[in-house]
C-alpha cells in the first residue's frame, strides 16, 4: 500500500505524487512569537513531525520548512488592530524583537522536549522583506493589487474573475460578503470588504518598518508564507499545512497570492490541516482564556488539568488521535495516554529479552540444522500470524497518516509479544528471522516514526536519599552487631557495597557528626 493524504484542496485522500520526486518539499505554517505557546499550538508541529519522518522512512528527500511570524500579524483578520508582537513589546517596555526572540527559543525548546525534529530551514518573516515586497510587485503588475495612502491591498473581485477565491475553504464570494456585514466603516481604503492587506502603511508611532516602492510600512500576515515557501520550496511544493484555524483566510490568501503573482500556481500540491485542541468541547485559544500554555502542562497543575505531564505523555496523547479529529483536554484523557504510553516503553524494554530468549530456544532444538548460503531460513507455524500483525504497523500510516490506527497496531503485536515472553512454547513456535523484523519494526516506528523516546521517571535526589537511608541503616546495623559481639560482615559488606555503587556515579558519601552526607567525587 502507498502512502495517500487527504487534500484540502480537492476534498479527498490522493496517492502522494511528490512534484520532483524522491524530492519533497513540506511547509507548516508557524507561530506568531508574541507569548508562550499553548498545547494547541503544539498539535501541528507533532503531526508533521511524524509525517517528515515517515516521508524520509519511505527514502524521500524532505526539505522540511517551519516559519516565525515576528511581524505583520495584526490583531483582526480584516487588517485592523495592533501588531501582535509590538503589542507583546509595548506591555513589556522591551522591543519587538526581544519578544520574538525571546519566545521563538521558548517555543524551540518546547518543540525538543516534545521529541519534534528541528526543521531543515525555519525563516523568521522579519528577515524576508525583500522577497516579499518582490511578489507584491508581481501582483500589482498582473493586475491584482492596488495601492492606496502608502498600504497595498489584494483585488479580491478582481481576481476572482479568472480564478475561484474561496476554492480551498469551498466558500463563495456571495457567502462572504453575506458573512461579513462590513460597511467598510475604518476600512475606506479598500475597495472590497474581502480585500487584504498585503503591506501596511506605518503609522507614526508603529515600531516595525521598513522602506518600500510605497513608503514606509511592513509586510501583511498572509504575504509572508507564500514569499519563504517559494524562495525555499519553489513555485509548487508538494504539502502545505496547519491548523484548522488557518485554512480561512490564511491559506486561502497563500493560493491568491501565489496565483496573482509569477507564481502561478496554487503554491502547494496538497494541503493538509490538522483539527483543534478543545477544552470541554470548546476550542482552545487564547481568546477565550481556556488554553494549557505548554511550560505549565509540563509542570501542572494548570488549567482544567490537575497534575502535569511529561512531554512525552502529551506527544503520545496528541497521536492517539487521526490527526484531522478533534480532540478534547483533560485529565482523565492525559492519565489514559499515560497508561499507553508507557505499555509502549515496556514493549521497547521487552525487546531485547524477546531476541535474546528467541537465540536460547534455537540453540536448545537438537534437530535444528542452521540456514546455509543456498537456503531460506526456516519458516514455523507462528510466522504468518506474526508477520501480519507486523505488516498491519504501518497501514495506518499509510492512509492519511493514521497514527491512531498504526498505535492500536503497536498495542496488537505488543500482546503477541507478552504472550512469547511468557509462554516458551510459543516463542519456540516462531522463527528468528520472523522474530527479528517484528522486533526491529516495532522499535522502528515507536522511536523513529512516532518520535517516542523513554523519559527518566525517577527523582534523582530522590533516590540518592533513599540509598542514603539504606547505608545510615547499614551502618546502625554494624554498630548494632558490634556492640552484641555478632557478626557484622555482613554490614560492612552492604556499606562497601553502597559506597562503591555510588562512587561508579561520581558520588561520594561523608560521614559526618552532623549524620550521613553525599558530595560530588573530585577524583
């Protein structure tokens, strides 16, 4: 079976025809740097994370795309409001760019821990204005973009009478219009209420500009994901995505822009969308004060949620769902993905006992004669029903990247594998060669695909304590016996014991008047 996506853009799954093939070329649109990212914020990078890393499983060459918005984001759709990120940096008396910085590293670090691979190219919008005043240029040239007081708009009407504006929301212009109620009342500058800004004028007291063929400004939100994915992607990529949320106007405005422009194309071949993070059924945003920011999810409590989680929990609760489903935050959800998440780890931690007892119950069969060059290996009567709970791992990931499916697959030949550990007649009952793919594919697509790393659940200090007791009682042990005339080797074994343990980890214990302390070795 190959790989099929579902296409926003023709409304069904696709076999995956990448443009220049093995080439691909992935972009996800990314955040706008103006405050601590929250769990919704996270779903996508997770989603194309697997998806990058299963294309480069199946040997394609992924230039994998992630931008920074640090500019241009305005608090309204319709081009109206503040600046996200100079409203961020008027609050904090700091600049814009100690906001976007500032946050770009907090949101890089939350991506690490979420197990999400660094993107091969990550463009910070602020750092592409030429390009990007080089498309609008190219708009305005083919007839589509007008400018009005030093700000540029996009002809909408215009454009839509040779092409479809609304094709990849599937809405019309009438819908729109009808939608929109707009009297133009602050917005006498645009000729249509469907018009976008794609470069603002500055007012006097913005922070944010730079020089442009029409005064002073800076870019519009949209503009500035068509202009870094064509100068790093081409004319045509091959997947194009984000939430849900951004399908309209965001990425409706992309195609505009990239078909009104040189560009002529529909800027991507697929475009793909995952669904939102909800809180008791209502989608999780900032607006509504109802979001998990990321850093205190790790921590907890926080929110509707009363413990926190690892970032390894909330990657794997995240996956447990297809990625174009809603799904809902709450303990209980995260407590489950806990449960599965961590069977997993124990499947990887069962691995080697499964190869190792498998080399054992080989090597106890007498009458087995080993595979020579001119021979296949031998086949037994587990090997069918084991390699198609192995083949069925990635039938999931195949269509429309289903890692719900592919996890409830792992879950399947994870019980195949407890019952051959537990039960010897069974293990002798499949062959190694069966064994070994099984094993080799479940760690391919818990670790590499699916990004699930085992976390260290242990306290250090904690258990440092803990061996301390066992030594001060090691040691009232031998003072005991002692002071009894009783043997106390047995004591002084344990303190030995203790000691040289620790030391192998860099510790040292003192024995102190004050009690019994630990200090880093200086060896």
């Amino acid at each position: 079976m190959s790989l099929s996506l579902y296409n926003t853009l023709t409304r069904k799954k696709e076999e995956f025809q990448p443009v220049h093939a093995p080439q691909v070329g992935v972009y996800l649109c990314g955040p706008t740097v103006y405050s601590e990212a929250h769990l919704g914020n996270a779903r996508g990078p997770v989603v194309f994370d697997v998806l990058t890393r299963y294309l480069r499983h199946l040997k394609y060459q992924v230039r994998y795309v992630r931008n920074i918005t640090d500019v241009g984001h305005l608090e309204s759709d319709a081009d109206t409001g503040e600046d996200k990120m100079e409203k961020a940096a008027r609050a904090a008396r700091i600049e814009p760019m100690q906001v976007a910085q500032h946050f770009a590293n907090r949101y890089r670090q939350h991506m690490m821990a979420l197990g999400c691979l660094p993107p091969d190219i990550e463009p910070q919008a602020s750092g592409h204005i030429t390009e990007q005043i080089g498309m609008i240029e190219e708009i305005i040239a083919n007839g589509f973009g007008y400018e009005v007081n030093g700000s540029v708009y996009f002809d909408v009407p215009n454009y839509n009478e040779a092409h479809r504006y609304g094709k990849l929301s599937n809405r019309s212009i009438e819908d729109q219009l009808g939608g929109t109620r707009d009297t133009l009342a602050g917005q006498d500058e645009k000729r249509s209420p469907l018009d976008f800004a794609l470069w603002k004028k500055a007012s006097p007291e913005h922070i944010m500009r730079w020089p442009s063929p029409w005064g002073e400004g800076f870019p519009g939100w949209h503009l500035e994901c068509s202009a870094m994915s064509r100068k790093y992607l081409g004319n045509l990529s091959d997947i194009h995505g984000g939430g849900l949320d951004l399908m309209f106007p965001h990425h409706e405005c992309e195609i505009a822009q990239c078909q009104a422009s040189d560009t002529g194309t529909d800027e991507s071949r697929v475009w793909m969308h995952n669904n939102m993070i909800t809180v008791n059924g209502t989608k999780m945003s900032k607006s509504l004060g109802n979001f998990v920011l990321l850093g205190d999810l790790f921590q907890g409590p926080t929110g509707p949620l009363a413990q926190g989680y690892s970032p390894m929990v909330v990657r794997f609760f995240l996956l447990q769902a297809h990625y174009r489903s809603p799904v809902d935050v709450s303990d209980d959800a995260l407590q489950a993905a806990r449960k599965g998440y961590r069977k997993l780890m124990n499947g990887l931690r069962l691995l080697d006992k499964l190869v190792v007892g498998s080399s054992l119950s080989v090597a106890g069969e007498n009458d087995a004669e080993p595979a020579t060059d001119n021979q296949q290996p031998t086949t037994k009567p587990g090997d069918a029903d084991l390699r198609k709970l192995t083949a069925d791992l990635y039938t999931g990931l195949d269509d429309d990247l289903n890692t719900a499916r592919s996890i409830a697959s792992l879950f399947n030949l994870l019980r195949k594998f407890n019952t051959l550990a537990t039960t010897p007649a069974a293990l002798a009952d499949v062959s190694a060669a069966a064994l070994t793919e099984a094993v080799a594919a479940y760690r391919t697509l818990v670790v590499d695909i699916l990004g699930l790393q085992d976390e260290p659940r242990a306290n250090a200090e904690q258990l440092l304590e803990l061996t301390l007791g066992f030594y001060s009682e090691a040691k009232n042990g031998a003072k005991e016996a002692k002071e009894s005339a009783e043997d106390a080797t047995p004591y002084y074994a344990k303190i030995d014991q203790i000691r040289a343990a620790l030391k192998e980890q860099g510790i040292v214990i003192k024995d102190t008047k004050a009690g019994v302390e630990w200090a880093y070795s200086e060896e």
